[in-house]
C-alpha cells in the first residue's frame, strides 16, 4: 500500500467537517473526502476503503442526534436498512475488485453527474408522485449497491428515493443517515480484509466527520440548503478534475 502523507492530516479534519455537514443536508460530501484522500498519496481503490471509516463516524454522530429529535423509528431498520446493507454487501465486493484506473474513470463520471444533479433545481410544479411501501426493498436495494461500490452521491439517490416514497427532506435526511450506517459497517469490513482501508487517514477523517454530523443535523433541521447546492456542485467539479487528472499523465 502506499504511504499516506502525514501532512494532509489537518486536511482530512477539516475537509471531513465540511464534507459531513455537506453529506447531512444535500450529499456529496465523499466527492471531496475521496478527491483529499487520493491527493494524500492514496490509490483510489483505497481510497474508496478508507472514507468508510470517515462515513461511519459522521453518521453515527447524526444518527444520535435525529433519534433524540424522533425523526429515526424503529420499523426503519426493516424498510430501509436491511435491503440497503444487502445491496451494500454486493457493491463493497464489486468495488474491492474493480482496477484502480477504472474506478478513477467511475469516480470522475459520477462526480461531473452529481454536480449537475445538485445544482439542477428541482421542478416545484409537478406533485410529487408516491410510490407504495413494496417499492421500498428494490428502491434501498439499489441504493445499498452503490453505496457500497462508491458511497460518493450516495445522499442524492437516498433522498430521491425517500421522496418517491412520500418522506419530506427533514425525514429523508434521517433515512438517508440510518440506511448509511446499515451500509458502511460491512462495507468497511470488506475493504478492511481486502486490506484497503489506511487507518491513520482514516481517523483523522473520522474525527472531522464525527464533529461535521452533529453541525449538519442542525443545519438540515435549521436551514434552506440552496445555496449549499451550489458550493457543493462547483466542489464536485473542482474534485472531479484532481480525481481525472492522472488519467491524462499515464497509468495510476
């Protein structure tokens, strides 16, 4: 494994902050963990692993804090995170044998993608359609599966398909961090016994994210996220070109 530079600790703590609070209130966040992690001297692959650690120590902190606010049930674990942690097994697996240029290649699409996803505005005129509760085990199915493979966006998916299901974006909010969690735990555990997670990196990410998931909370509860959308969309873009630069000096 490559060494990961010490240097980009402090870089880690606050870009984890950043990225959880992004991640709580719209998603995208691990666009920016995974653009650091990579610049720290990590293989994207790793990398991938790696902002696991981050992710779990940012949900868990929100997660606590929209249980104490009763946005969190128990029937959740059934309709949302066990299809989720089953489709998360599955994408964990495929990403740990994926090449590290062409998860590069997957990371850079998907990021050009969430930018036009974050910043479009969405369409107030139409009602929003709701679909019934037997479409839930596909939709977080689905969700599951690429959560596990990538993470990054996550958070748009999850939201988009809490909407379908009738949820407003304070519920879905708390959805989209129980099901990360349900998600992260085995998907860490996967990439740990491929050996793909670098654990001092990973600390230092996980203490900004824990920190982050807590400001989050408040600013999703609190707070009209448009102008958010937009800092997170030009973030994206911005990672997106230190994530595909390689690509154009040779092989990762």
């Amino acid at each position: 494994m490559e060494q990961f530079e010490l240097l980009y600790i402090p870089v880690l703590l606050i870009g984890g902050f950043v990225a959880s609070v992004i991640n709580v209130v719209a998603g995208g966040g691990s666009y920016l963990t995974l653009s650091i992690l990579i610049l720290a001297g990590l293989p994207p692959g790793v990398a991938n692993g790696t902002n696991r650690i981050g992710i779990l120590a940012g949900n868990l902190s929100s997660a606590a804090k929209f249980v104490r606010l009763g946005q969190i049930k128990r029937s959740d674990l059934w309709y949302f995170c066990l299809p989720a942690m089953l489709g998360g097994i599955a994408g964990a697996y495929l990403a740990t044998q994926t090449a590290d240029r062409t998860l590069r290649v997957v990371l850079a699409v998907l990021m050009l993608f969430g930018s036009w996803t974050v910043i479009k505005k969405p369409d107030q005129s139409r009602e929003k359609k709701v679909w019934a509760k037997n479409w839930t085990f596909p939709l977080f199915s689905g969700v599951g599966l690429y959560a596990g493979f990538i993470q990054a966006g996550t958070g748009f998916f999850s939201l988009a398909a809490s909407t379908l299901l009738g949820h407003d974006l304070k519920r879905g909010n708390a959805v989209k961090t129980v099901m990360n969690l349900s998600v992260t735990v085995p998907a860490l555990a996967i990439f740990w016994g491929q050996s793909m997670v670098a654990w001092p990196a990973g600390l230092a990410l996980a203490v900004g994210m824990g920190l982050g998931g807590l400001m989050g909370v408040k600013v999703s509860q609190e707070s009209n996220p448009e102008n958010l959308r937009k800092m997170v969309a030009a973030a994206i873009l911005l990672s997106a070109v230190f994530v595909v630069y390689p690509l154009l000096n040779g092989p990762s």
